[in-house]
C-alpha cells in the first residue's frame, strides 16, 4: 500500500531516478513522465538497451552499467518483467523501486523490501509529484 507520507519523502530526498524501460519516443507516456521530472531538477539516468541517449542524457543497457549512485529505479515495464530489475535495484544499491502506474508485482516488492529498499507500485511518479509537492515553475 502506497503512503503520501513515504513517497514525499522519496520525492524530496530523491536526486538521482534511473529510468528503466524509459522509451527514446517523445510520443510515449514514460517520456513525458520523465521530462517533467527532468524538469523539476531530478537528475535522470535512461535505462535502455535500444537507446544511446534520451532526453539528452546517455542511456545505458541495464542498472549494473549505471556509473553513479541511484536513489530511485523507477520502473516503466509490464509487471512480469519487474523481478529482474528488482535483483538489478537490489545489487547496485538503489533505496527505491518505484513501478509506474499500473504496474504491480507483489513478489518483486516483498524481494526488494526485504533487501531494504523503498516499494511504490502502481504510481505515476509525475502525477504523484504533482499532488505532493508541486509543479515549479521551469527555469530556461
């Protein structure tokens, strides 16, 4: 069960979001998601093996390749395929998984829980920053 209280805090101590499953197409929801969190003054890490960049940012194949800390793997893939980047969270050090809305995977949450990481499922990261803590104004 999601908790306001908890995912404000992520949002707010959050810096890094590894974006697993992030598409490079602008007419896709998990890039417009990503951009408003770009925007917002998250740094933003694309994980895609398809993809050499994305949003301006270098896009790796999988977590293990990331070369920096991760706060947040928010997770933009069917709920089957959540397991595997759950290990990946898990094994890079990551405190949160965050699977976007419409994504549950009870199993993945309990593995990553018991690891000590943060779970969020079934939430839009940019819906819920939105509600919690508030659009800023996009400097440019």
């Amino acid at each position: 069960m999601n908790n306001d209280q908890m995912m404000k805090d992520i949002l707010l101590s959050a810096k890094t979001v590894a974006s697993v499953g992030l598409s490079s197409n602008r007419m896709k929801e998990s890039y417009g998601i990503v951009e408003y969190l770009k925007g917002q003054g998250y740094r933003i890490i694309p994980v895609n093996p398809t993809a050499a960049e994305i949003l301006g940012e270098k896009a790796y194949p999988d977590l293990e390749s990331v070369p920096e800390e991760i706060d947040v793997v928010q997770v933009f893939r069917r709920p089957e395929d959540v397991p595997p980047v759950v290990d990946s969270a898990i094994k890079v050090g990551a405190k949160v998984v965050w699977m976007q809305e419409g994504i549950v995977n009870e199993e993945a949450a309990a593995k990553a829980r018991a690891a000590g990481l943060q779970v969020v499922m079934d939430a839009c990261m940019r819906a819920t920053h939105r509600r919690l803590i508030g659009e800023k104004p996009i400097r440019l």
